[in-house]
C-alpha cells in the first residue's frame, strides 16, 4: 500500500489502512515516546494514543512533509505534553524543592530501560538517558531524534520545523551539555 493510499484509507476510516497503519509505525511510535518518557507503560499508552490521533486527524494531514514526519511530530506532541504535565505536577512537591536544591538530583531517579539498548549498555545507558532528560526540550527532542531514532539532520529539522542549521546547533549545545552532566556524574562516583 502506498503512503497516498495509505492515507486515503485511513481518512476513510479502513480497517485494513488502520492495521497498515499500525504495523508500519506503532515500532517507531514506541521508540520515540521511550526516548522521551523513559517509562515502558506510558510509552505502549502513546503509541495507543498516537494511532488514536492519527485516526482523529488524518483529515488535518496537509501533505506539506511525509506521513512519517506528520507521525514523528504527533509521537513528539504527545511526550512532551506528558512531560510538561509530570513537571507541573512535581512543581507543587517537595521533591521538587530537593531537586532545585541539588543540582545533581537527576543521577539518583529511578533507573529506565529502553528496548533498543543491548544488554551489555543497559548501565551506561541507564545514566545515559537520565543526562538526556536534563536537557531544554529542543536539545533533548534534537539529539534524541538523531542519536536514538537515528533520523538525519534533515529529518529532524522536517520533524522540527527548523532549519538543518538550527538541528545543528541544537545537536552540538547538546553534546556539550551531557559532556558537563556526565563529567559530574562519574567524578562523583568515584568519590
């Protein structure tokens, strides 16, 4: 089925395109939210709520970028909206006191397993993914696009709606952000 008659029969509503739809990027929808959330339930929940949107608003779809990228933005919306309402609610705890209090907070939350990590990294990755979460949200949604999901610089510009350029820079401040958290967190370990 191609991507036209893909969207076709789901504006229509088909059961078939819905099950095409599915197969072809309930995967990708997973990935991305795990990258984002780091937390498996929530991530299967969006990807239940992904195709759900698809559905709602595949009449909206402009063709202006691929279904792909449409899908990537829609998984994108939808993790940082969890995340903004996680940081909303925590805003009003004491934990949130305590982490504004110690900067280095973000080395002691709960470890995160993401399914795409070979068993032999999970540790590295573990501490790896928490840095990521300690990102602003364009370098977090840049670098995770581009070094998890593996989307090119082109891509995530598409998914971004910025320029090559923009990814870039965002990418590099990234880089250089998780150099700093990571230098911290294993200099504190060997103490």
């Amino acid at each position: 089925m191609t991507e036209e008659e893909l969207i076709i029969g789901l504006i229509n509503k088909s059961e078939q395109a819905f099950k095409q739809a599915f197969k072809d990027y309930s995967s990708m929808i997973l990935n991305t939210a795990m990258g984002f959330l780091q937390n498996q339930d929530e991530a299967e929940d969006m990807v239940q709520e992904v195709m759900i949107e698809i559905l709602n608003s595949i009449s909206k779809f402009k063709k202006e970028s691929s279904l792909k990228t449409w899908i990537y933005r829609l998984t994108l919306s939808k993790s940082l909206d969890v995340l903004r309402a996680k940081k909303r609610h925590k805003r009003g705890g004491l934990f949130s006191f305590i982490s504004f209090k110690n900067d280095e907070s973000w080395m002691h939350q709960p470890d995160f397993r993401h399914p795409g990590v070979i068993l032999e990294n999970k540790e590295l990755s573990v501490v790896l993914f928490k840095a990521i979460d300690q990102l602003v949200e364009n370098q977090k949604i840049a670098f995770t696009l581009n070094k998890v999901e593996g989307l090119s610089y082109k891509e995530i510009a598409d998914v971004m709606e910025t320029s090559v350029s923009s990814v870039e820079s965002l990418i590099h401040r990234a880089k250089k952000r998780l150099q700093n958290l990571l230098k911290t967190f294993y200099e504190s370990e060997r103490k």
